[in-house]
C-alpha cells in the first residue's frame, strides 16, 4: 500500500473524525500485518471513504 492509495482516504475522511480514527487503525492493522490488504479490507476502507463522500455529497455539512 503507497502513499498514493492512503492519501485519498485520508482526505475524503478528514471532515469526519470518527471515521478517520476507523480509517487509521485500519492502516495500521494491514501495516502491522506486513501483508498486501485483503480484498475485504479494501472493501471495507472503501465503503467508509464511500460513506463520507456520501454525506458531503447529500449535506455539504462535513
């Protein structure tokens, strides 16, 4: 996993904290592992960064 593939889930979760904590010990769990992320932990990173794009897109709030 490079830069480039964490930072736009950083950002897209940035305006939602509890995510981003979520987000974050994700990261670190797949970094501590030394392994390549699993299919189901690139769903799941991708369906929270899916969820805050979401609400900036429905209440422009976050």
């Amino acid at each position: 996993m490079n830069v480039a593939e964490i930072i736009p889930l950083l950002e897209a979760a940035i305006s939602d904290i509890p995510t981003l904590i979520t987000i974050i010990e994700n990261l670190i769990s797949i970094y501590k592992s030394g392994t390549a992320p699993t299919a189901d932990q690139w769903a799941s990173l991708n369906a929270l960064a899916a969820s805050v794009h979401n609400a900036v897109q429905t209440d422009g709030t976050k």
